[in-house]
C-alpha cells in the first residue's frame, strides 16, 4: 500500500484563524488526504499549533494570562474549530510538547557537529519603551526593495524579500510605536544556510512536479542579492525551546531560545512523535514516517502551507534536516497557496473585519464554508471572499445542483414506488451517454486531486452533479412513469445509484452531506468510501429491493436579507 505523510502548515496560536488562514493550508491538506485515503493508500495528516515567539507572549499578555496556560486553553481551541471544520487530522499536535523542545534541541546539536552552526555577536534593535530586544518581525518599517510601508524586520510579505530590521526606512515597535530604538549587542546562533547553496539548489531543481509559485519563490531567495543568507536561530525571548545542545547546556547562550521558525518546521517530525504517544505505540511507528533508515524512504510525502511560509519549508527546514546529518524524509511536493482577501481587502483582527472559524460555524455548518472555500482556493491567484459569491455558491452549486437532484429522486420514487430501489426495466441509451459523460469527469476529477488542483477538482466534482440533473431532466421518470413505468423505474434505479456516487465522490469537500447522503440509503460510511472503479459498476451498486429514506433538505439557500444582516456584520468595525 502506498503510503503518503501530509503536513499542513501550523496555525499561529494567537487567536482564532480568519477563513484565509483556514484554506490557505489546513483546508485544503485534509480534502487532500481524505481522497488519498479514499483511493487506498496509508496517510498519515499531521498538524500542530504553532506556540512559541513575541506574539504568543504579547497575546498571553493582553489576556491576562500566563503564557503557558493561554497556549494550552487556545490549543484547546483551535483543536475544536478543526474538528468543527471535520479536518480530519491523524494527529494534531502543539510545538511547545516535550517532543519537539527535545527532537529541536537534538538537531540543533548535530548542526554544531556538522559545522553548520556560528555564533555571532551582533547588533539588535532595543526598545526603550517596551524594556526589551525587539524581535524582527516585531520592527515595521519601509522595504528598501519595493517601498511597502509595513515591512516586517524578517521579511517584506509583499515582495518576499529577506530582510534584517537595519534595512528597514523609519523602523518602529510594533508593540509600543515607538521609533526610541537602539541597537545592542547581543550573542546569538546563526544556522549557515549558505554553505547548503549548492545542495539546496540542485534538490530543488530536481523536484519538477512543484507548483510554480513554490519554485519560483524558493529560488528568488536562493538567487537574489548576494543569495541564500546565514540565519539567526536563537532569540532573546522567555518563552520557547531553551538553547541547547542536544541534553547539553550551551555556554554563552543561557536565558535564549530557538527561533520560532527554527522550531516550528519541526514540530512536523514532533507531531508523529506525540501521536504515537497518544496511541500508545511505538517509536518505529513514527519513525517508518520520517526516517528513511526506517522505511520512510516510499513514503510521498506533500507539504500545504501558504505562500508566505515556502522560503522556509524549501530552504530553512530542509538546512536543518539536511545539515544534521541524519536520514530524514525530505518533502517530495510542496503545495503552496495565494491570499484569500476579504470584499477587496485583508481580513483584519484588530478591525474585526471578515469572517473567522468560529464566528462561521456559528452561522453555518461546515460543508458551506468548506465547499466555497475549496471552489474557490487560491491557487494561481488571490482570490476575494465576497457574501454574494459565497451565496452565489451555496445556492447555486449545493442547493440547486446536487441538493435538488437528492430531493427529486427520492420524493418521487417514495410517492411512486415507495422508499425502497426499484426494480424492472433496463438501461438504455440515455444511461448509456450517462455513464460516458461520468467515466469522463471521475478520470478528470481524480487527476484533478492527484495534482493537488483544488480548483479544477471542484470544477470536476460539480460537473458530475450537473450530470445526474442533465440526466434526470432528459430521463423525465416523472413522464415515463405514466406511459412506461418499469423504464421509469429503471431511470430511478439508476439516479439513486447516483446519490450513493455522488456521496463518495463528494467527501472530500463535504463529507457530513456525504454522510447524510449514505444514511439516507442505509449504507455505513466505512464499507462505501473506496473511490469508484468507474461509472458502470457505481451505478448498478444499490439492487433493487434496497431501503432508503427521504433525507431533510441537505441545504438551505441563503437568503439575501441574511447575506446583507452578514455583510454588515462582519464590515469591520467603523
């Protein structure tokens, strides 16, 4: 059996995520793993808070909490609005476990063996207001390279440019606003990312499947300027993985910690680490994962992560699992995805403007998110969430398409046949081009998730609900039944097959209509979920005889006094 790792990118612990943040990686990493599960092959999905760092601190702060307990109470919450979404991950873990302080701290040593770790002492920005070192992306201020106003001391997220806080124009904290910055010496550890150009470069270059969007970013920060820069790992925080070597203190560097995004990247490897844990099993169950002494070298392993985390996943994280000298499993596909804006603008915590996971599931279940989101996924460009797309799209695609071929069938084989398959009749041409026009679109729709289209996977998933519709209308079982009612019969035999099809095919996008679709016919969601051989044998699959029942309606139409109430709502505040 094959065997596919998935990992998403980690959700930042400080707040609940906007809709962006959830299909910019989570999303779209558990549509994907469902189909591959679907399509037989072993998967392990992982993900994991993403703990340590200034904002983690900050945000502990302004709730008036220690910074361990409101990272375990906003675990608690985040894990919950996953489960909400039913991101269907094996595990999901948090960066601060034991787990990952050891697996960090041990690579972390093997670097320093390997020769890939300096010290260096080095001047950083000190505020005066807020009493501390500031780290960078806590200094905003001008990008020398394209002029963005809110540069972030790390990297500008408009143009992606590396940066050190020194390059910024009229730096300030954000924390305080101040511009009462002075720069200190300071000790700190760099990872020499540099002395990996050359292996970096031709590992990249070999990976000719990755999206452009991942390559093209990856090899600007390989090639602009002076090229791939050393890399500050440590930082002068309380909070996060206390530097050392391996279970061995490091002299000079006491009251530091690891970098965020030192730590985070491998947190991927942790997560495996605490699932086995949790299930009571063994570290060879986690290692035939990860490690490719272990059996992990016929794992297809895939990352998903927004576009802004692909300069650290394509070079930063794979330095360390490189430079350590040891038989990690490297990333066979990285998957990497644009913005999702907001009516025209960012989603905005601060301004309360756009929508978040909780306030969603509040309003709506989840397949309506889920289903949108994936329709309309940023793959090749930002996309803008808008309340009429979102209601064109609910309405027009759940409701109208599928929602309505359910209720069609199954009322009028109820009111003509009762709530069991019927039987007599044969299939006939009109089946016949049905069962063509399927055969056509389940291939285009599973190369579809193959490649990790979303997009185009949707296109293809609709399309086959557009066929059982098509079909029904040119059927008419409604007329039939008063001329021919044994053909009438044989028409609804097959639409019911249709339902029990399209509950399959659909899991991956909305997998609690799926599971209302397979109740309504009596059939487990376990036994049905292998992914169709093709349309002949999908659609002879219920006998006649076969119970069902009529489900309630499995959509509601959005209203457009509710899309307005909304619009309004999550306006931002004025």
């Amino acid at each position: 059996m094959e065997r596919v790792l998935v990992t998403s990118a980690l959700p930042y612990i400080n707040g609940v995520k906007h809709l962006g943040n959830l299909v910019g990686s989570m999303l779209p990493s558990d549509a994907y793993a469902r189909f591959m599960r679907q399509t037989g092959r072993e998967v392990l999905l992982l993900c994991a808070t993403d703990e340590h760092g200034t904002p983690a601190e900050l945000a502990a702060a302004a709730a008036g909490q220690p910074v361990d307990a409101y990272c375990a109470e906003m675990y608690e919450v985040q894990k919950r609005l996953g489960d909400g979404f039913r991101l269907s991950f094996d595990f999901f873990g948090r960066s601060s476990s034991p787990q990952n302080h050891r697996l960090t701290q041990h690579l972390a040593g093997k670097l320093d063996e390997a020769g890939l770790i300096e010290e260096v002492s080095e001047i950083q920005v000190y505020s005066h207001a807020d009493g501390r070192f500031l780290p960078d992306r806590y200094i905003e201020g001008t990008c020398p390279n394209c002029g963005y106003d809110r540069a972030r001391g790390d990297q500008c997220e408009n143009c992606t440019k590396q940066l050190d806080p020194a390059d910024l124009i009229d730096p300030h904290s954000t924390i305080s606003g101040s511009t009462d910055l002075e720069q200190r010496e300071t000790k700190h550890l760099y990872l020499r990312q540099s002395a990996m150009r050359d292996k970096l470069r031709t590992w990249i270059d070999s990976k000719k499947d990755w999206p452009t969007l991942s390559t093209s970013i990856a090899k600007k920060w390989l090639d602009d300027g002076d090229g791939l820069q050393d890399r500050g790992i440590t930082r002068d925080l309380d909070w996060g993985v206390p530097v050392k070597r391996g279970e061995k203190e490091w002299p000079g560097m006491e009251g530091k910690v690891f970098y965020v995004w030192f730590d985070a990247p491998i947190e991927y490897i942790a997560s495996a680490a605490e699932w086995t844990e949790a299930k009571g099993l063994k570290d060879a169950d986690w290692e035939r994962w990860w490690r490719t002494d272990k059996g992990a070298d016929d794992v297809r392993y895939v990352q998903i992560m927004g576009k802004d985390n692909v300069p650290f996943h394509t070079l930063s994280f794979p330095s360390t699992i490189m430079g350590s000298g040891e038989p990690w499993k490297l990333v066979d596909h990285i998957k990497s995805f644009n913005w999702l804006t907001y009516e025209g603008g960012k989603f905005s915590t601060s301004q309360q403007r756009g929508i978040f996971m909780d306030q969603a599931l509040e309003i709506l279940p989840s397949d309506y998110w889920r289903w949108w989101l994936l329709s309309n996924a940023p793959e090749s460009s930002d996309s803008d969430f808008t309340w009429a797309s979102f209601q064109t799209g609910v309405n027009k695609d759940l409701a109208d398409v599928l929602g309505n071929f359910i209720s069609r069938v199954t009322k009028f084989c109820r009111s003509r046949f009762g709530e069991t398959v019927p039987e007599g009749g044969k299939p006939g041409g009109a089946e016949q081009e049905l069962t063509e026009e399927l055969d056509k679109r389940l291939k285009a729709y599973t190369a579809a998730m193959e490649a990790i289209e979303i997009r185009r996977a949707a296109q293809e998933l609709r399309a086959l609900w557009v066929a059982g519709n098509e079909y029904l209308q040119k059927a008419a079982p409604w007329a039939m039944f008063k001329t021919d009612p044994e053909a009438a019969a044989a028409q609804i035999r097959t639409a019911l097959n249709l339902i029990r099809l399209y509950a399959i095919v659909s899991r991956p996008f909305i997998p609690d209509a799926s599971q209302t679709m397979l109740a309504s016919l009596g059939l487990k969601e376990e036994a049905e979920m292998d992914w169709p051989k093709d349309a002949k044998s999908a659609l002879t699959a219920l006998p006649a005889g076969h119970t069902f029942t009529v489900p309630d309606n499995l959509f509601a139409k959005i209203e457009d006094f509710q899309r307005e109430a909304w619009e309004a709502q999550f306006s931002g505040a004025s």
